[in-house]
C-alpha cells in the first residue's frame, strides 16, 4: 500500500467532490482513486467521506483530517521537486586557488 498515493487520491477527491473528476486529474482510472481511498480509511480505520450516488462529502474525521493531509502531500511533492531538481546540479561556492603570473 503506498499511504502517500492514498493520500494524494483523498485529497483531490475532497477538493473535486468526485471520484471521477479526481481521477481525471490524477490520470488515474476511477476504481483507482476509490481503493486508494478505501485503503487509507482502512488504514486509519475510519471513514473520511460521506458517498452518496450524486456526490462525495468530508465525514467530520476528513474535515479534520484534510489539513493535515494536505500539509503531508505538500511538503513531499516539494522535498521530491528540490532533490529532482538539485540531483544533477551542483550548489554551493566554488573557491579556486592559482598561481599568479606577471608576464
């Protein structure tokens, strides 16, 4: 079970309010984003969304939880961005030290 994927999909899922508009933008299929988020409700053994056939909706436990698992998914997509973006690139001072020529 990858939790951050898990998390990733009940996010987008309590932003969108849909199942399937979160899995248009995640680029995933529906069935998917709803075992991802079935699997993270399992995990937590809790439920974070109210399903309804029309629309899906933050439990009490989601509206808790959904900062939190917002700031989570935040802050691992931009630790993953700035060790993709610093692997091949050097950082830093350089000092060079050479002799000095008069001619």
């Amino acid at each position: 079970m990858d939790t951050l994927q898990n998390m990733k999909a009940f996010l987008v899922t309590a932003q969108t309010g849909s199942f399937s508009e979160a899995a248009r933008k995640l680029g995933v299929a529906t069935s998917v984003v709803t075992k991802r988020v079935k699997q993270l409700e399992g995990h937590l053994t809790t439920r974070l969304l109210d399903r309804s056939t029309r629309r899906v909706s933050l439990t009490e436990t989601g509206e808790k939880y959904l900062p939190k698992i917002s700031s989570l998914v935040t802050d691992s997509d931009e630790l993953r961005a700035g060790i993709l973006t610093s692997s091949g690139e050097m950082e830093g001072h350089i000092r060079l030290m050479a002799p000095f020529s008069s001619t």
